[in-house]
C-alpha cells in the first residue's frame, strides 16, 4: 500500500488507516493500542506524513519543561489546598504535617522552568 506507518508515539502501538464516510477529509490514522490519531485529512498521504511526524529535539525539550511545569503547578495546587485546612498560626509556624514545600519554593521553581523555556524558545 502507501508508506509504513512509525509506531504511535505514545503507547508504541500498532497504527491502522482508518476510512470514515467523509467524501472530502475520509483518512485517519489511529492506535490499535491508546486509540490516539490524526485528525481526518482528504488524501492518505497527509495522514501518514501527520502520523510520521515526529517532534523535534527542541522540542522535545518544550514539552518535558511544559509537562515539569504542569506537575510543579499540581503540586502547588495541592500544598494551597492543604494550607486551606489549618489555622494561619500553624501555617506560619510549620506545624502542618503535609507541607513540605514553601509556595515560595514553588514560584521559585516555576520561574526557573519558565526561564528555561524561554530560552529555549529564543534560540
């Protein structure tokens, strides 16, 4: 048939083409696997070329600062969650048990991955 199809990027799972009823955009290529796929292209060839594509080292490196990023916001998340649950006096005193961080500490930490994306996006 066409082009080989790579593993899918995030499960390594088989991909399959899939055809839909749509004379205009009927090509996808989806995971056997995760189910994940492309959006419906009009020609197979895009499709596969969209499924091939992978992400560049750079940005590779965007997307593990992004994801670093969106955990150390989770985690904030959590500490002023938990912050909510005592008294200001034992906040200020570090008696809370849970808290092992500082939301100082993590602004600190969320500025220092936003400078590292930020260079990275200027280079």
């Amino acid at each position: 048939m066409a082009e080989e199809l790579k593993p899918c990027p995030f499960c390594g799972g088989k991909a399959n083409y899939a055809e839909d009823d749509n004379r205009f955009f009927p090509y996808r290529i989806v995971c056997s696997k995760c189910r994940i796929g492309t959006q419906f292209e009009a020609k197979l060839g895009i499709a596969i070329d969209a499924w091939n594509t992978r992400a560049t080292e750079a940005n590779a490196k965007l997307i593990e600062a992004t994801q670093e990023f969106y955990t150390l916001i989770k985690q904030a998340v959590k500490v002023i969650h938990t912050l909510k649950l005592y008294s200001n006096d034992e906040v200020r005193n570090n008696r809370h048990p849970v808290v092992s961080k500082t939301l100082g500490d993590f602004l600190t930490e969320a500025n220092q991955i936003l400078a590292q994306i930020d260079g990275e996006q200027e280079a």
